[in-house]
C-alpha cells in the first residue's frame, strides 16, 4: 500500500479545528474516488523533533501512481486546498510505500 501521512501541527483554536475537520474537511475528502483506506491518529504523548503534532491523517492507495492519481483530480484538489483554511498550526505531507513487517 501507499499513503500519505498528514501531520498537523496543534492549532490556535484546537475547538475550532476538530468542528471544521469532521463537518467540513472530511465531507469535502470524502469526494475523492479511490482510496482504500483513512484513518485519524490523535496522538496523546510525543517525543522527538515534532512534538506539537495535533492529528495525524493517513490516507491509502494500492499504489503510488494511483494515489498520485487522486490527489490530482479535481476532488484531490478540493481537499488540499481545503487544508489552508483549518491548518492553522501547519500541516506536513509525508508520502510512502507502507511495508508491513511480520511479527513471527
């Protein structure tokens, strides 16, 4: 699988953030076609370099071409350009190949 992970960064009114995330950002990234995946991690404790993280979203494809693909389309384009108007904390795009290790 491929995802992009989505890191924003604790916001100035997190009230704020998580109204318009779930009534209107989510409503406008549902329009994208193609997705197999989409999960929200809110993290609880941090250490290291990126430690005002507020949520994580990570969103997943079959591969890196088809979700480039999404991300392109006009619904792609709505999301991303969504994310200037809630992000007020920032938000970083991290983009890979998910490799899942086997535990036995």
């Amino acid at each position: 699988m491929y995802r992009v992970s989505v890191l924003y960064g604790t916001p100035t009114d997190p009230a704020e953030f998580d109204r318009y995330y779930e009534q209107v950002h989510i409503p406008i990234a549902k329009q994208m076609r193609g997705l197999v995946r989409w999960t929200l991690t809110k993290p609880d404790r941090q250490q290291g370099e990126l430690e005002d993280v507020y949520l994580i979203a990570d969103l997943y494809a079959e591969t890196k071409e088809q979700l480039d693909a999404i991300l392109a389309s006009p619904e792609g384009q709505a999301a991303a350009e969504d994310v200037a108007k809630f992000a007020t904390g920032g938000a970083t795009f991290v983009y890979g190949q998910e490799r899942e290790v086997e535990l036995t």
